[in-house]
C-alpha cells in the first residue's frame, strides 16, 4: 500500500460516501486538553473548534450557583474562573476517573493542581466531587464535559448540510494503555452517560499516533518491517510505546502494525512539572515574604491556585527563553508578587525527573511482547508527542539517549493522536470505508483467574496477548460445592472482579450425588476490543465413573432434562454439561454505575441542560435589554432629536433609561425573562413613537388638515354603509334571465352565505365604525369654530395617526366586501346552472315517459340562449373576480340552497 501524494485525508474522504447517515466522533481525552474530531458523510474529518474558534479546548468545567440555579462553565472561561472561584472549578479530572479514596496518592496530586477542589467518596467507593453540597461524581462531570463537545460536533455536522439529518451517534476516547479495569469501564460509563444512542469505543492513545503517522508517511519499503516508538510525555503521564510496522511485499495485502512493547509513568508529566515550577515560586515568595508562615499560604486555594496558574505560564515561558518573569497580583494579602525564574533553576529542579524520562523509553524495549528482541539502534524513529515533549531539557535527555537523526517531531504533535483515534474510531465502527491496516493491539497487562480455595492464580492472558480475544479454560473438578462457586478476576496481580455461582444454580444443574467423579467448570472469558477482561459465561460439567449403576444410567435421560449428554455410550467415564448457568458479580474496591444510577445522572445532565439553555435564553434578553437601552439613549441624546423629539416620550424615556439600567445591575439576575421582555417592549413602544414623531414633522396638524381628515372620515363612513348594501353590479344584466326563470334574483344573491375567510373579518365593520367616529367625536372637541385648541403636537400627531389607522382598516373592510360580491355573484352563476340541469333532466325524464312531441324542441333551443347569456356574463365576472380573491376558483363553502 503506497499512499504516495494523496493525503491520507483525501484518501479517506474519496472512500467517504457510505451506507450510514450517522457521524463519529474522535475525542483525545487528555488531561489537560480536549480535542475533538468529526467524521459524517457531509463532514468528513473536521476538527471540532472551541466557541473561541481555537483547536483544543481545556478539560473540565465549573459549576456554580447562580440565581436560583446552577450554572456550568466550559472551555477556556473556567481558565479565568479558576482563581476565583477555585472549588467550583473542576478541571483535569481524568487522572480520578475509576479511583477511590485509597488511592491517596493521586488525590494529593490532584489536590496541589486544583486546591480548594472538595473530593469525596461516593457509596459506590467511587470519587466525586462536592460542589456547594452537591455530589457529582468524575464520571457524570466528564460527561457534562464530552457532551458539550459532542454539541458542538452535532452544530458543525448540521451547519455543512442545513437539511442533514446526522447526528454523532458514536464516540471514540483515547485511552491511555496502563489504564486498568476501573478507569476503562469509568471511561465507557461516560460515553454512556453523553446520550443515550451513543456508542462508546475506547482507542489505545499510543496506537492513535503511531495510525496518524502511518497515514501520513508516504511509504514503507514492502517486505521490511521498521520499528517506531512512540513517546507520549502528556500533561498526566508518559509513556513509550513500541509498534512494528511491515508492508508485505504482496502490496494489495494491508499494511501490519503490531505492538510490541509498553512503559509508562503515570506521574511524571507536564502538570508535574507546573507543580515543580509552583514551589519554585512559593519558594521565592515565602522568602522574600518572611511574616507569612507556609501553612497560611497552603491553607488558602485562591492564593495557590494563582501560584499554579503563574507556574504554568512560566513553564511554557521557559521553552524558549532562558528566563521567565512571574507577576502575581495580590497573592495573598494583597501582596503583588513579582519575581524571576531562569530555565536553569528549573532544570536544576527537576534533575530527578529528568533521570526517569528514559524509563518509559526502557520499559517499551524491556520485555517485549515478540520474540525479536529490538534494541534501541534497530529502531528506525522515535515520535514525540505530547505537549511536554517541548521543554528543552526533556528532548536534550531523550536525545542524548536515542540520538538526534531518531527523533521525530511530528508536523502538528498535538493533533496527531487526535486524527488516528478517529480514522481508528471510523475503522472500528465500520461507519464509512478506509483504506485497510491491519492492526494487532497486544495487551501490556496480565489478566488471570483464581479459584475458591486455590492458593494460586491462574494466569488466563498473559502479558502481550493480542485482543479482542476470547478462550474457554477448565476450572478442574471440585468435591465439594456446598458454598457454591466462586472466581476472583485479576489484572496485573490485583483482583478486580469477583464472580459468584450460588449452591443453588448448582444443584439446578446437578443434583447432589448424581456427579460420582465430581462437577468441574468450563469458563469463557474475554477480552474485549476496549480491553475489558470478563467472564463471558460458565457451565457445569457432570462426570460419573465406571462405579455409577449403568443399567440405570444407560437407558435415562438423566435426571436434569436440558443437559446434554456428550460422552459416552461405550467409555467408562459419562460427561454432561449444563447449559450456561447464572452468575453474581461484584467489582472490588470500587462499583461502577449501574442502570438506575446512569439513568438518574442522564436525567441530572438533562435538567442541567435545560438550566443552562434557559439561562443562555436569560442572558440573551439581557444582552439586549442593555443594548436597546445604550442604543435609545445615544438616540434621544442625539442633537436633532433631542432638539425636535417629542418632548413628553423623551421625558419618559430619559426617566426609564438609568432606571433600567440600574435594574439590570441589581436586581435582574433573580428576575425571570418576561420581565426583562416586557422592559423590551416597553423601551421600543416609546422609541418607535418618537421616531413616528420625528418623521412626521413635516405634517401641518392645522385645522385645515384635521378638517380635511374629518370630510375623508364621512366620506368613508357613507361608502362603508352604502357599500354594505349594494350587490353586484353584474346582476342588472341576468335581472331578466332569472326572472323568466321563476327566480328573484336578488333574493337568490342575498342568500348566499359567506364562507369564514370573508364573513369574519367583515363582522367588525361596526366597531370598526364607531372607533372612527370616537376619534371624529375627539377632533371636534379640539376644533374651535376658527382653530385648534393649543394642545400638545405629540398628541395631535397621535390623534392623525389614529385617523391613519382606522381609514386603513375600513379600507380593508371594503375590499372584503368587495370580495363578498364577486364571491356571492360566483356562486350565484353555478347554482343556477346547476338548478337549470337540474329542472332539464326533471324535463327529460317527464318527457320520455310521455309521447315524443316535435313541439318541445322550442322549449330547449330557448334554454339554451339563457345557458350562453349565463356564460358570457360569467366569464367577465370571473377575471374581476380573480384579481381580487385568491379563493375565487378553489372555494370548497357551498352555498345554503335549500331548494336544490
Ligand atoms: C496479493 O494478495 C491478494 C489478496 O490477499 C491476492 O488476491 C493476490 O493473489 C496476491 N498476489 C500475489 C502476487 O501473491
Ligand atoms: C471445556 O473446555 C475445554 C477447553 O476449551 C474443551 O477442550 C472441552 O471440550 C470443554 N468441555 C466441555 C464438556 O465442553
Ligand atoms: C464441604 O465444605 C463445608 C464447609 O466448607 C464443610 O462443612 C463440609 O464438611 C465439606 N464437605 C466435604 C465432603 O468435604
Ligand atoms: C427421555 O426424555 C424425553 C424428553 O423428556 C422423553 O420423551 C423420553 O421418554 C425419555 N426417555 C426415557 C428412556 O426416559
Ligand atoms: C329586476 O327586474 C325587476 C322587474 O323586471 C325589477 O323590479 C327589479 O328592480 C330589477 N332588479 C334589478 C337588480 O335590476
Ligand atoms: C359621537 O358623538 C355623537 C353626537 O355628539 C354621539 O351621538 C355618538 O354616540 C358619539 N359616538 C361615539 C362613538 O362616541
Ligand atoms: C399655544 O401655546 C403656545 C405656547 O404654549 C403659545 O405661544 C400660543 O400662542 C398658543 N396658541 C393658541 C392658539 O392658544
């Protein structure tokens, strides 16, 4: 396989378009930094951007109250939180995920990072955090975490395709692969806390580079295989892992990587080195400022959570300078803190760390899951990784150790784990095609059984077994099962897991005595593709010795019908296996979430949600509340306005401004967002009525204008009524026709009834009226027999504008009744065809039963003049009639004619 000049993006994008309308999504779960990717027909590899734009986010979030409510905080704001409000921010949580509160060592750790932070223990012996007296547990905060992520994964997906329905339905997370059974299934538990479809995968980090980089190398030479380790020094760990990569010669076969060897430190790491860097800075400062005693300083998170935050910007200072200034504004005490770190002193600080840097290196190279033994000169590079790999010192060490040519640094390290976790994710879920690799994943844990009563444990999967991989093993009979059965799982020497077949399913299976030789067990067990070690299902199996009564024996079926019988009709011993048989579990030290509990903590994460979308809403009405009010103050402030405005709205506005201002400064946040819309309409009521002022300066609003408004008011009112009555003009033409006919057309015209569309609105004409005359009765209370009364322009302007008004809705009135006419003379014409056709077949059928008589073809000849009258009369109307009603040609409202 040569990927030569295609980028492997390319490659995956030309294979893209598959069978699934579902999108993936790749999440390097690091300690520190969240990245995250998106593959979906329509957004094939996308890296998921912070609401900042940037590349990766930071891990964690704080919650706060707020309000009434709770309030969370993702991405870079929780950053400036943290000095702040340093128990409400929770971030870099991964390092707690599947601990308890045994393992004090990473706790302490944790602690110095994020003092102040309040860890718990749940009932599960799980950890958790309080939060003002609110438990959350790690695994429901990293969830909060990867959902939001996943949001906006979901956000990016729809804005490529606004009609696309994909939505990220499965998740891949990094993990690191000394990761134990504890923090795997806590990591898996948070996938499934995300939503309810999600798929989770974990995806080995290591093999995550290592699958980027091989992506992306244009070629490997067939029939050679190359050794790589990949160094990963994170902000939680570092870690080395071997891979072996071949190109077969046949070059249609897939390319292999293999990996081979694994060393890790789960403590020496980047955030290590920012607490080097802290007690550094404490050191300076508890010298330089003798009067503040150690505890005091320890006992105070804000102060050392100022200290961590200034470490770490001069941490990264120190990459690439010699010397970093630190400025801690009022660290403690309103001291403002200000001093000097030089690369050195850092370096001399860290020498013990900077020895250990090779021992993740020597533990990949150490005990190798192959045969070859690879030393470090048959390796071809070392690809570094991981923001840590960055300080001087550690690639000093690493390369005085490897040598400079092996080193490899990677064009974009920090992305690099990211992009494989996801071409690895789209691989294992099948979403859409890749170009095939063939992988092989070896387990660098040990995963054993021991028995009840056994002193020693059974080794199930060594070391460097490649998984996902399943075996049965025979647990050797047993004489006495009183106590039932039972199986403690184990990884690395430590049990994780225990596993307990009750006497009862036993005896179910087998009744006493009946087992001569003894009951021995089958055991499948597994490892699963995300490294799970578990007992998939265990039988029962039943020997009888040649003592057993064969008579009896031979011709049964034994006493427990659903066993099978597999031995034997000619051997001495009989075998016979139950089927799989139920089994107890019970996870040690700690217990991982159960169904009730994940669905009460997606339930928690919903209400959380809904809490914030709410309060996004809140602070949006506020945002705007606010702008209106600059807005309309810079309006009214304005020269011409202020100069011409109407004086009585700008007195208003001026008094509403400050006062909603300050109102929004004080006391907003425990109102709810009507208040806060109905402040919004209020300001743009009176703003719009000073720009309608403002426009309509130019109007007289003299007496000739208001008795000019008064002649348009009777002129209307006389149309309204007289209009009311008139039918349609039409009718003088077919007057004759209907009448000789028999029908009063008139009447017939009256008598249609109006479908809704037009008889609702026309039923306010009177009120509509009696508005018009109000205001008519107002004008002329103001006008004098020679002039206005001096009142107010605003007000006269008002009482225009209401003329305006109410002239346009009456003006609407007689265009509905002129759609009233043309509807009534419609539907006038089709009853009278229809009565016509009607009458003639009456006539047919009388005639027919009668003699045929040539005297009647006068009778239809004369019929037929009307008919042709009727058309021509109706095909004029109709043009009329259509112009103005949409409804002239489709209206389903029959007429009321009770004689048809
Ligand atoms: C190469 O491998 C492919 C697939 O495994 C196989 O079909 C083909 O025959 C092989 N070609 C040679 C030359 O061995
Ligand atoms: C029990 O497992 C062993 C090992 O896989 C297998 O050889 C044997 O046939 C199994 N016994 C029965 C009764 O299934
Ligand atoms: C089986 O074990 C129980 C308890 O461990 C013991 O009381 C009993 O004597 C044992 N029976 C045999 C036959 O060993
Ligand atoms: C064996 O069991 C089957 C099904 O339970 C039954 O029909 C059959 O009669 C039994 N045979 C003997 C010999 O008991
Ligand atoms: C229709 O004709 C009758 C008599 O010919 C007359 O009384 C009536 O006023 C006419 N109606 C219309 C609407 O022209
Ligand atoms: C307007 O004034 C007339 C006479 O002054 C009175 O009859 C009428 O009821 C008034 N109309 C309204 C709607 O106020
Ligand atoms: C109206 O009032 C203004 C001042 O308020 C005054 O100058 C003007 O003479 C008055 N006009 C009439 C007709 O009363």
């Amino acid at each position: 396989m040569k990927f030569a000049g295609i980028s492997w993006k390319l490659l995956l994008v030309a294979l893209l378009w598959s069978k699934t309308l579902a999108a993936v999504i790749g999440i390097d779960y690091g300690q520190q930094n969240v990245k995250a990717m998106v593959v979906s027909p329509r957004a094939p590899l996308e890296l998921v951007l912070t609401p900042e734009a940037k590349r990766k986010d930071i891990s964690g979030l704080a919650i706060r109250k707020r309000g009434k409510g709770i309030e969370r905080t993702f991405g870079s704001a929780v950053g400036s939180l943290v000095t702040r409000f340093p128990k409400n921010s929770l971030m870099h949580l991964k390092p707690l995920l599947g601990k308890t509160e045994a393992d004090e060592s990473d706790i302490v750790v944790y602690l110095r990072e994020h003092p102040g932070v309040e860890i718990i223990g749940t009932k599960r012996a799980s950890l958790a955090v309080l939060v003002d007296g609110e438990e959350y547990s790690i695994e429901e905060l990293s969830a909060m975490n990867i959902q939001e992520i996943v949001n906006r994964a979901n956000q990016l997906v729809k804005e490529k395709d606004s009609q696309s329905v994909d939505f990220v339905d499965k998740l891949a997370i990094t993990v690191p692969d000394f990761f134990d059974q504890h923090q795997r299934r806590a990591l898996l538990d948070v996938g499934s806390l995300t939503t309810d479809s999600l798929e989770t995968v974990l995806i080995s980090d290591g093999l995550s580079v290592v699958l980027n980089f091989v992506f992306k190398q244009r070629d490997f030479v067939p029939g050679e295989t190359q050794y790589y380790v990949v160094y990963d020094m994170g902000a939680g760990s570092t870690k080395a892992s071997l891979f072996s990569i071949l190109q077969p010669v046949n070059e249609t076969e897939p390319l292999r990587i293999e990996l081979g060897g694994y060393g890790f430190d789960d403590h020496l790491s980047g955030s290590k080195f920012t607490l080097d860097v802290a007690s550094l800075l404490e050191n300076k400062f508890l010298e330089a400022h003798k009067s503040i005693r150690t505890d005091t300083l320890h006992s105070n998170p804000n102060a050392l959570a100022k200290l961590n935050q200034a470490a770490e910007k001069a941490k990264l200072i120190l990459s690439a300078n010699s010397e970093a200034s630190v400025s801690i504004e009022s660290l403690i005490d309103d001291i403002d803190f200000r001093t000097k770190v030089t690369r050195q002193e850092f370096e001399d600080f860290i020498q013990e760390s900077v020895v250990d840097l090779i021992k993740p290196l020597e533990g990949a190279l150490d005990k190798q899951f192959w045969e070859s033994q690879i030393t470090l000169k048959d390796i071809q590079g070392v690809i570094l990784t991981g923001g840590s790999t960055r300080v001087p010192i550690v690639q000093q060490r690493l390369i005085s150790v490897i040598g400079e040519n092996k080193i490899l640094k990677s064009v974009n390290a920090d992305e690099s784990a990211v992009n494989g976790a996801t071409i690895r994710a789209v691989q294992l879920f099948n979403a859409f095609k890749t170009k095939a690799v063939d992988i092989v994943e070896r387990s660098p844990s040990e995963y054993g059984l021991r028995v009840m009563g056994d002193d020693t444990e059974l080794i199930v999967f060594p070391k460097g077994s490649a998984y996902p991989l399943t075996t049965t093993i025979e647990i050797a009979r047993m004489d006495n099962l009183s106590k039932g059965l039972a199986l403690d799982l184990y990884e690395d020497g430590k049990i994780f897991r225990k596993v307990t077949l009750s006497p009862d399913v036993i005896k179910k299976a087998f009744p006493i005595d009946e087992c001569t030789d003894g009951i021995s067990f089958n055991a499948t067990l597994s490892l699963s593709q995300n490294r799970i070690f578990d007992l998939d299902s265990i039988q029962a199996i039943c020997s009888n010795g040649p003592k057993a009564d064969e008579s009896e024996e031979d011709g049964g079926n034994g006493s427990s019908d659903q066993n099978e019988k597999l031995s034997d009709s000619k051997g001495k011993v009989r075998i016979k296996r139950s089927p799989k048989l139920e089994f107890s579990i019970e996870e040690v030290p700690l217990l991982h979430l159960n169904h009730q509990e994940k669905y009460r903590l997606r339930e928690h994460i919903r209400m959380l949600n809904k809490e914030d979308s709410e309060r996004f809403e809140f602070e949006r009405a506020k945002n705007e509340l606010e702008t209106l009010l600059y807005h309309t103050r810079d309006f009214i402030t304005s020269e011409d306005v202020a100069e011409t405005g109407p004086k009585r709205y700008l007195e208003k506005l001026a008094n509403i401004i400050p006062t909603y201002l300050d109102w929004l400064e004080d006391e907003s946040d425990s109102a709810d967002k009507a208040d806060i819309i109905s402040k919004i309409a209020a300001v743009n009521d009176l703003k719009s009525k000073v720009e309608v002022y403002i426009e309509s300066l130019a109007e007289p609003l003299n007496t000739e204008q208001f008795e000019a408004l008064l002649a348009k008011a009777d002129e209307v009112s006389n149309k309204i009524n007289s209009d009311r009555e008139k039918p349609h003009e039409g009718l003088a033409a077919l007057n004759e026709t209907f009448s000789q006919a028999g029908y009063d057309i008139q009447k017939e015209y009256f008598k249609i009834s109006l479908p809704n569309y037009l008889s609702n609105p026309l039923s306010t004409w009177k009120k509509k009226l009696e508005a018009l005359q109000t205001i008519v009765n107002a004008t002329k209370e103001k006008i004098t027999p020679d002039a206005l009364r001096n009142d107010s322009r605003e007000e006269l302007l008002e009482l225009k504008l209401s003329f305006d008004q109410a002239f346009m809705e009456l003006e609407e009135i007689m265009e509905f009744l002129e759609k009233a006419r043309n509807y009534r003379f419609r539907e006038l014409l089709s009853w009278y065809q229809r009565a016509e056709k009607a009458k003639k077949r009456q006539e047919m059928k009388s005639k027919s039963s009668e003699m045929l008589k040539s005297s009647s073809s006068m009778a239809a000849s004369s019929s037929a003049d009307v008919t042709d009258s009727i058309t021509s009369a109706s095909s004029r109307s109709t043009s009329a009639a259509s112009s103005s009603s949409v409804h002239s040609s489709t209206s389903s409202t029959t007429p009321v004619h009770d004689e048809l």
